[in-house]
C-alpha cells in the first residue's frame, strides 16, 4: 500500500532508520529535521526546517502539503536529551528540552493532523523511560517527555472523531541516536528500570511503530507503550 509518511527529526539515528524502513515498505516519506540526511531515494523527500520555530515548521508544511496532499502517518521522532542535575540545572536549558522535546510534537500535530482529517491516520510519538521512572540529573528531559506522554493522550481524544490514532512508545536505552552518548553507568541503570533488563533492538522499535501504525489499527489510541515493560 502507497502511504504517504512524515518523520520529524529524519537526520541520522533512529529517525533515519524510519524512513529508510518506510521506503522499503513502499512508502512515499517526507523527512524534517535541520540538516539532510547522508542518504537518498526516489521515494525520499527532505525539508530542512527548525521544528521549535514556527516560520519554519510552517514553510515546511506548505512544502509538504503541495506535494502530498494527505499523509496517513506522523512520527514525532525529533528530540534531544539534555541532562543536568536540578541544582546546577540552567532555565534555558529546560526550555530547549520542553521546545524540542513537547512543544514541536504539539506543533507538528496541530498542522500535520490537518492532512488527516477526512481520511484518517496514525501519529507516533517517540517518548522516553526517562518520563515515567525516576533517574537523577534528568528532571528537565523527563518533565519533557512526560510533557509529551500527556500530549499523546490529549490529542488521541481531540482527533477521535477524524479517525486518527495518536500513540506514543516509550524507549529504553539504545545502541543508536541519543543512546549512543550515554555514559555506560546510566545505560545500566535505565535497564534496570525494565522487566527485559536489556537494550532494544532498532528491528523491535520499528515492529511496534509498525503495530501502532497500520491500518488495521482503527481501535488503540492514547497509549504510550513502554517497551521493554516498567519495573
């Protein structure tokens, strides 16, 4: 089935290998993020746009629209984990998490959800564990993130009646993106927080985006997923 896909955050990492998995599917996917990714295909187009400034996001959307005309899916995949303990822990710094992290989801939301309505569609999330357990030195990132958990419940109740499903999944620590710059202390301790107690696998992040996100799924919306499981 030709879906048309819009990845936020689609430079390198994990928001990379979403697209790339989307074009094998046989999607037509529109990234954004700041800077093109290393890598092209026919099926592949990319708007360089700074999601947390409104001008941006919007000369990107006008881009989109005039080419896709209606998306069935959005990943909210852009993000950034800025860590910091609450004593030391800078204002401008918690307004660059809750900026990237919250605030350009909502934004995102509020006018891809636009090229939804009348079709449907599938909205995913990409949250943390760091949002639901507790970890020092991460108020200002978790408090982002569960900023956005409570986004994907909100907006999964406004869009109901336009038939589009809004969901979140919830990652523990990976080998790739922001998991990549974790110091190996903290990886640990995120795993410990759950039931798998191991690292994911990028085949198992995109099995359950693919869950959340198919057309059969006409019935889950307003959950976050935490893989891995809670402890």
């Amino acid at each position: 089935m030709d879906r048309h896909v819009v990845v936020t955050g689609c430079s390198r990492g994990l928001g990379l290998a979403i697209c790339q998995h989307h074009v094998g599917l046989g999607h037509r996917v529109w990234g954004i993020s700041r800077y093109k990714p290393a890598w092209e295909h026919p099926r592949f187009i990319h708007h360089a746009a700074d999601l947390t400034q409104e001008a941006s996001l919007q000369q990107a959307f006008v881009g989109i629209k005039a080419q896709a005309k209606a998306i069935q899916v959005l990943i909210n995949n852009a993000g950034a984990a800025r860590m910091n303990y609450l004593l030391v822990l800078g204002k401008g710094e918690v307004e660059d998490s809750f900026a990237l992290n919250a605030v350009a989801p909502i934004a995102c939301l509020r006018v891809f959800a636009r090229l939804m309505v009348g079709g449907g569609g599938h909205v995913v999330n990409i949250s943390s564990i760091a949002a639901a357990a507790n970890f020092a030195g991460t108020v200002g990132y978790a408090a982002a993130k569960a900023a956005l958990d409570k986004v994907t419940k909100l907006a999964a109740m406004e869009l109901a009646s336009y038939m589009v499903m809004v969901n979140g999944v919830s990652l523990p620590p990976m080998e790739m993106g922001l998991g990549e710059h974790m110091r190996e202390e903290d990886r640990q301790k995120g795993l410990e927080k759950t039931v798998l107690g191991r690292s994911i696998g990028l085949d198992e992040v995109l099995h359950c985006i693919d869950f959340l996100c198919a057309p059969a799924n006409t019935y889950l919306s307003g959950e976050t997923l935490h893989l891995g499981g809670l402890v």
